[in-house]
C-alpha cells in the first residue's frame, strides 16, 4: 500500500475501477518508521473494500548493524498481532541469510512464533536468484513463496520444489509465461502487485494491468484471470472468495472486452460500487495519528557531509556503485582517479548517500556513484525502501544539502532541485504516505519523474529505481545511513580500494 504512497482507505478507492476488491498487504514500510504501533494504526484506516494485512518480517529489511530503522519486529511483535484476524499471511521474508545460517536469529524466531500462533497462514518470501541449495534451504524453513523476477529456469525449480510463484509487472517476459504454458500448474502461481506507483495506477492500471501484460504475451484469458482471482484466494486461506459460486463473496467485475479487460461495473459485497458511465472520485478520508507528521527528527545537514574524500592525493583506486537502467539491482564499478587536495574528482560521477532521520544524528557517509544523474542537480527522498531514511543522490554538495534540508524542514517528500528549479511531493504520513487522493497525487509524481529523465537518469521506473538504490537486500551493492553494503556478504565495504 506505501508503495502507491496512499493511506489504505485512498488506495482501496484507488484501486476500485480496476476490479480489485481484496487486499492483502505486507505494510513493512510504516512499521519500518514507526513499529508496531505504527502498523495498527494504519490498520485502523476505514476502507471501501476489503483490506487484510501479512505481519512483516523484515523490519530492518537486514539487520540493525547494516542500516537504521524506526521500527523492529521480533518474536514479540508477530506474538502481540498475529491473533487479529486481519493477518492472513507473515508478509515477504528478505533475509534469507538467517536462513542459510546456523543457530538462533530473529527471521527464524519470527517463523516460529508465526507457525505456532498461526501455523494454518502461508510464510511469504523474496528470494532473488537463489537456487539449488541455497533455494532448498529457504523453502525447508517454511517460505514456500516468491514475488522476485523469474525466468524459465527459476520458475520450473520453483514450481517443481512445491513453491508457490507470485508474478508482479516487471517480473515476467515471454519466456515465462511460455515455461508456465508447458509446465501447466494451474493455481501454483498468481499474479500480484508490489510497487504500482501512484502515476502507474492511475494511467496504466492496478492488478488489472499485470494481467494485460499476461495476455499480451500469449497467456489465455482463462488461465490470467483464474491467477488473478481463485489462485491466490487459494493461497492466503480465503476460501469464502475468489469465484463466482454458492455460497462465496459477492465480489465480481462485468466487462465490455474480456481480452483487453475493460471493465463496465465493479460489484463489493453484492453491491456495485463503481460504474464506467458514471462519475469516480478518488477522495476517501485521510487521517494521521498524532505525531506521525512530526517523524523526521533529522537537524539541518550542510555541503561539507556530501563531500566525497581520500586521505590521500594521486592515483587511486575508488569502487562505485554503478547503477543499472534495466534493473533495479546495482552492481560494483572499479574506477581509477586522482585525487588533489583530498578531493574525488566529480566528472562522470554522483554522490550518494542516505542520511539518518530518526533523531541520532548519526555521520553521514557519501558513496560515489555512476550512471546517475547527468545534469547538475540533487533529489533526496524520506520514501526510500525499506528503511525510509532520506536517500540523496546529487551531482554536487551544495545541491546535496538543499535538497536533504528541504525534506526535513517540510517533514518528509521527495524534493528535485538544480540550479533553477524546486519541486516537492510532500509526503507527510510518517514521511512516506500522501494524504491526497490519487489524481491530485499522481500529478506531483510525474513531475518527479520528468525531473529525472531530464537530468539523464535512466530506468525501467526512475522513482522506484532511485528508492531502493538504499535497499541492503537487493543485489549487488546499496548504500545506507551505515555506509555502503555488498549485500551478498552483508558488509560494509570501504569503497577507498586503496585503503
């Protein structure tokens, strides 16, 4: 839901002309900012349709020496929801090396004290590229699911190791869909969302634009539409919904065009709760609970905290983290510098960093950076999976500073600026969520979009790609409030080589 940076209530709405009428949310980006707390008060949002919720897993997405959050979950947080019946699932487990590690640790208590509190729910899971062993030994420990992007290979292990595959938008191509073609295991797969942003779903579609993609790539309508309705009703145990039978949820969708999924009425309940020939307001009430506004607790940075230095001058060798436009993995570039007066050169390069925001005014360490912005510039974001501190990325110092401090000073947002311009999306819930309703915000978002394509910032989606540049369970190497990670060996590295 804090993907689409709505409140549930507006989200549900949103989501309405699509034809989804059930969620299930793994809401790991609030609890990162404000814990559990944090959480049932999201849960208490009224919304439109039906809205449950997984108990996130992943709170810190690693660990606390690897990155700082507001929030953390442990055996004690799953022990204090999981009886609420709005949990349907134990959201996507991310640290998969607790699993492949020896001993006690938190994501194996948290499995636990899930299966004995409520062992009749799935265990969600996120396991990029691992296989063979590797794939065994999560699956073994209960996570029997995977939303990552797949190949034919992947997807024919995992279906045939009894995991359960969920298709997002940019986690399928021809070639899957081909492999589930010949595999043919109906209702072991489903189609699902993770990150729609908001412009994305008001222009492109929700689930419903999943499913296009499907059919446009030779999957029968049948089979699309069965992994988008009874196949992951069947999953989370939701066996009142998902067809249209006796004795099952009135929940159904009627359609002008089947193969291009153009949807005339939505129905919730036996209810028609949206018609095409009649008008549709994406307002719902918005509330925040007290002091959620108020969650940025960073002081005022200054252009000296962004500056990128080596203790030594002349030839040297940096390691940067190079950022991939097809993909929101990164992986590492070894470049040769010189450097004058303890300084990086800056040609060809950006500066990175994440920034703190919970009130320990912790250092701030700048990382370098290539194939980022290539126009004079900085954007710093408070919505910066998972951790949602204030992820900078700046072609200057200068441009570094005012771009972090205009976030703080307005308490959370994404904020561009370069020599003559200043935009902001303000994010207030908690630094991450919108108050206002889709339209009004889907508007600000593609102003930050343009902003990055114009500053030569190239990605499948450039918001996205840029929030998770921070993410230390994303491939290859990400940058924190800690510095910068090689996520596969969970380590800081110093990416002076020379050191």
């Amino acid at each position: 839901i804090e993907s689409s940076m709505l409140t549930p209530g507006l989200f549900a709405k949103a989501v309405i002309p699509h034809g989804t009428t059930t969620i299930v949310s793994d809401c790991h980006e609030i609890s990162n900012v404000a814990g559990l707390e944090g959480l049932k008060s999201f849960m208490e949002d009224d919304t439109p349709i039906d809205v449950f919720y997984a108990i996130p897993s992943s709170v810190p997405s690693s660990s606390a020496a690897l990155e700082t959050s507001n929030g953390s979950f442990d055996e004690k947080q799953v022990n204090a929801i999981a009886s609420d019946k709005r949990i349907k699932a134990l959201g996507e487990v991310m640290n998969a090396n607790d699993l492949f590690s020896e001993g006690d640790n938190r994501t194996k208590r948290i499995i636990r004290a899930f299966r004995k509190m409520r062992p009749e729910l799935p265990i969600e899971g996120h396991c990029p590229r691992h296989s063979g062993s590797l794939l065994n030994a999560f699956i073994a420990a209960g996570v029997d699911s995977d939303h990552c992007e797949q190949s034919p290979a992947s997807i024919r292990e995992r279906l045939s190791k009894g995991m359960f595959v969920e298709l997002q938008y940019k986690g399928f191509d021809k070639e899957v869909i081909k492999a589930l073609d010949d595999i043919n295991l109906d209702g072991h797969f489903s189609f699902c969302t993770d990150d729609v942003m908001p412009d994305v779903l008001l222009s492109e579609g929700h689930l419903d634009r999943v499913m296009r993609k499907a059919i446009a790539l030779g999957m029968p309508v049948e089979r699309v539409i069965y992994a988008a309705t009874l196949s992951p009703a069947i999953r989370m145990r939701m066996f009142d919904r998902g067809m249209i039978a006796p004795g099952k949820k009135a929940d159904f969708i009627i359609m002008d065009d089947i193969k291009t999924l153009s949807i005339s009425k939505v129905y919730h309940d036996g209810e028609c709760i949206y018609e095409k020939s009649k008008s549709f307001s994406y307002d719902y009430p918005a509330t925040m609970p007290n002091g959620i506004d108020k969650s940025i607790r960073r002081k005022p940075v200054r252009p000296d905290d962004f500056i990128l230095r080596c203790p030594e001058d002349g030839p040297q060798r940096i390691m940067a983290v190079k950022h991939l436009s097809h993909t929101t993995m990164t992986e590492a570039e070894i470049l040769q510098i010189d450097v004058k007066d303890g300084l990086v050169p800056m040609q060809g390069l950006n500066i990175a960093a994440q920034i703190e925001r919970y009130g320990h005014e912790s250092p701030i360490i700048p990382v370098p950076l290539t194939n980022g912005l290539k126009k004079p510039g900085a954007i710093c974001s408070s919505w910066a999976h998972d951790n949602h501190n204030l992820l900078v990325l700046a072609t200057n110092p200068e441009l570094a500073a005012q771009a972090v401090n205009m976030v703080i000073d307005r308490q959370g947002g994404i904020a561009a600026v370069d020599n003559e311009t200043e935009l902001f999306l303000p994010l207030p819930y908690g630094g991450i969520v919108s108050v206002e309703p889709l339209d009004k915000l889907a508007g600000k978002t593609r102003e930050i979009r343009k902003w990055l394509k114009s500053h030569g910032y190239e990605a499948l989606d450039e918001i996205m790609s840029f929030a998770v540049l921070g993410l230390p369970v994303s491939p290859a190497f990400k940058v924190t409030d800690k510095g910068l990670i090689d996520v596969a060996k969970k380590q800081i590295v110093n990416w002076r080589l020379d050191r």
